[in-house]
C-alpha cells in the first residue's frame, strides 16, 4: 500500500510535466467543448461507438473463455473471471473513446478516479469494483457534455448485467456425509440439481471433511429455496447439512 502510494507522489510530477508539454491543458479558458444533447444527431458516431464496444466485449470474451485455458473451478470468484475480464475490457473501450473525443486529459482524470476507487472504497468483490468504475465513467461522460455516449454506455452496461446476471451463481457445501457414501451422496445431489434445470460448472468431493461442494448457476425462474426443498429431500442415508454461498 504504502509502497503504491510512494510511486504515484513519484508519478505525479512527470504526468503533470507530459501533459504541459503535449498541450492537454490547452482548451480555451481552460474548458472542454462540449457537445451536448445535439450529440444524439451524430448518428456515425453514435454507431462507430457501439461497434468499438461490442468489438471489445467480443475480444474479452474471446480471451475469458479461450480453450486452452480451463480451470477447476471450486469457489465463486474463480467461476465469476470470465465475466469479469469481459467487463473490463468494456471499461477500456469506453475509456478510449472518451480520450478519443476529448483528448488525454481525460485519461489524467480517469487515472486520479481510479486511484479514489481503489484506495478510499470498500467493495466485497471484484465484480462490484468493475460496476463501479462502470458507474463512475457513466458519470463522468454524461458531465463531459456526451450525453449520447453516457445513454451507449448505460445501455450496453444494462445488457451485460442481464446476461451476467440472469442465471447467479451459487455454491451448496453439503456436509456430515458417511464417508463410504460420499460417491453416491455425489451422484444423488448432482441429479437433484440437473433435475432442477441447473447447470453445475464445479464439483468437490472432500474426504477429510465429509463434504460435497457444488458451484452451480440457477436456472431463471428458479429460486434458492426451491433448489434447497429439493435437496432437502434425497433419502435420509445420503442426507447432509447443506450450506449456501450466494453470489
């Protein structure tokens, strides 16, 4: 931490100094034109804008779900990376045509931003930091006076939450399992779920501490406790405590 913070102090000199010397301050009376709502007629740029931002979504998730990277995945952060890296590239897009349209300022701005997000917020997950800095750039576009870009932005960011988030990802520890019935306490659960319209993308079988864990992503028009009622009632031998992990 401190280590980081010495290095921005070391920083900031030669930011400020670049920025004098390529002229990022030279707007006139010290202001950035604006374009205001007479943005939404810039139809090109508008549609230039979606397609810079689908193709950055597209390249994430290119990257997030590449083939020659799989992974066992036995708890929620490892299952919610591809939907991550796929978020952040959206942040670079919009980012860059920001800069684009306004010049390297903004990159100054966004770079004191994300220094205030990092250091002085408290955020429970990665996922939460990346909707954040979402937010904050909406913001920040719609007080540049690019009103059009902040609704793109809005909405693009509106869609992948519904992708994201339609279906959560849950994880079920189920303990208290006989040890020489963990195999088929496994298989009993695992049908229970698939019954149910879940899709499990991790499974764990603890020996050492009788447990079963499942990372499963809900179907749309099914609640956790319906999904509890029915692992509630597999026959009594293969029976467990079951604990929830809700993303």
């Amino acid at each position: 931490m401190r280590l980081v913070l010495l290095f921005l102090v070391l920083l900031a000199p030669s930011v400020a100094h670049a920025a004098a010397s390529v002229g990022l301050f030279d707007a006139a009376s010290g202001k950035l034109n604006a374009v205001g709502w007479a943005g939404f007629r810039d139809v090109p740029f508008m549609i230039e804008s979606l397609g810079d931002l689908l193709l950055a979504v597209l390249l994430g998730a290119a990257i997030a779900f590449h083939p020659a990277a799989p992974r066992t995945i036995g708890k929620l952060h490892e299952a919610e990376m591809p939907k991550i890296f796929i978020m952040y590239a959206f942040i670079g897009a919009v980012i860059g045509v920001t800069v684009r349209e306004f010049g390297m300022v903004i990159g100054v701005v966004v770079f004191g931003i994300g220094g205030l997000i990092r250091f002085r917020t408290d955020t429970d997950s990665v996922r939460d930091t990346g909707r954040l800095i979402v937010v904050t750039l909406t913001g920040l576009i719609a007080g540049l006076g690019l009103p059009h870009f902040a609704v793109i932005t809005a909405a693009f960011t509106f869609a992948l939450l519904y992708v994201f988030d339609s279906r959560p990802l849950c994880r079920v520890k189920i303990g208290q399992i006989p040890v020489d019935r963990l195999a088929e306490g496994a298989d009993i659960y695992r049908t229970v779920l698939q019954g149910q319209g879940c899709r499990i993308i991790g499974e764990h079988k603890s020996i050492e501490k009788d447990r079963l864990d499942f990372v499963f992503r809900l179907p749309r028009r099914m609640t956790r406790d319906g999904i509890h009622a029915a692992l509630c009632g597999v026959p009594e031998e293969a029976r467990g405590t079951i604990e929830w992990e809700v993303e």
